[in-house]
C-alpha cells in the first residue's frame, strides 16, 4: 500500500521509471510532528510521493509477540490510522499554497517501530524520523528506533533535531 510517483527509482510493467518517494514515520510526538512537517515540505519540493508510517504503541512483545493482543485488535490500528491522517491533514492544511507533494499516503504497520521503518524505506529515495519518540527516556539525544533507523536504512535517514521550529 506504499504510494509510488513518476521520477527516479525502479521501473514499472511499462517500462517507466518509479520514483520510490520519501517516508515518514510519526507516532504522535511532537518530534514526529516536527519530522511530518519537514518530510511534506521536502516532498513537495521535489514533487515527490509522501508515505507517512505509523506503528501502534505496544503492537508487538519484546519477549513473545503473542503477549500482545493489540496484533488482533483492530480498533488499536484503525485508531491509529485515524489519529496518523489527522495530523497529516492539519500539517497539510497549514501549509498553504505553493508546492505540494506528488501524492500521500497514510499507511499503519504492526511490529517493531524501527524494523517497520527500515523495511518499508527498502526501496525510498528517503526516510524522515524526529530524532525522538513518544518513548519515556527524555535525556536521551536520540531515541532507540531513530538510532536503529540510521543503522540499518539502505536509504538516506534525515533526523530531525528536536529544537526545530
């Protein structure tokens, strides 16, 4: 369900170029927020797709997957879809006229923040993340999915530092 547009990337049936666009992952933090605004800005200056990649909170165990019910709880995820498409839309709304991104899709994933992140930037031009989370460890400069992100993309990470403006 990944949003594709015309540019640089891998080539469709027809034989055109894809351009793999830029994800974004939020999480309902103010540092997502910040890395939202940012991703649509840079998208809309390349004309480039926007995925925008939540994960609900406490989608998976550390320990046994299976101890969390939120994988078979749907309202956890379309909670999480409606929350994620309506700070899309506010971001998208306060950004008055000029250039847009190509396209934007809102998309929600279960499993481990980072490895969704990672899995789903395999083939984007670009991947956003603030450089914390809605985690609980406020001292640290980054938080563990943004580190384990710009550890193991194969694409260009940008964080995005928490005093943006």
């Amino acid at each position: 369900m990944e949003s594709r547009g015309k540019g640089q990337g891998k080539e469709d049936a027809k034989g055109e170029s894809e351009m793999p666009g830029i994800i974004v992952g939020v999480d309902g933090s103010v540092y997502s927020r910040h890395a939202l605004e940012w991703a649509i800005g840079e998208a809309a200056i390349r004309g480039a797709p926007l995925t925008v990649l939540t994960v609900p909170e406490g989608s998976t165990g550390f320990w046994d997957p299976s101890a969390y019910p939120s994988l078979k709880d749907p309202s956890l995820v379309e909670r999480a879809a409606k929350e994620a498409q309506a700070e899309t839309d506010h971001a998208l709304d306060s950004l008055g006229p000029g250039p847009r991104p190509s396209s934007v899709t809102v998309r929600v994933a279960t499993g481990t923040p980072a490895d969704e992140l990672v899995h789903a930037a395999r083939d984007a031009d670009m991947i956003v993340v603030g450089c914390r989370g809605a985690g609980g460890f406020k001292k640290l400069l980054m938080g563990s999915v943004t580190v384990h992100v710009t550890h193991h993309a194969r694409c260009p990470v940008v964080v995005i530092p928490a005093d943006c403006t």
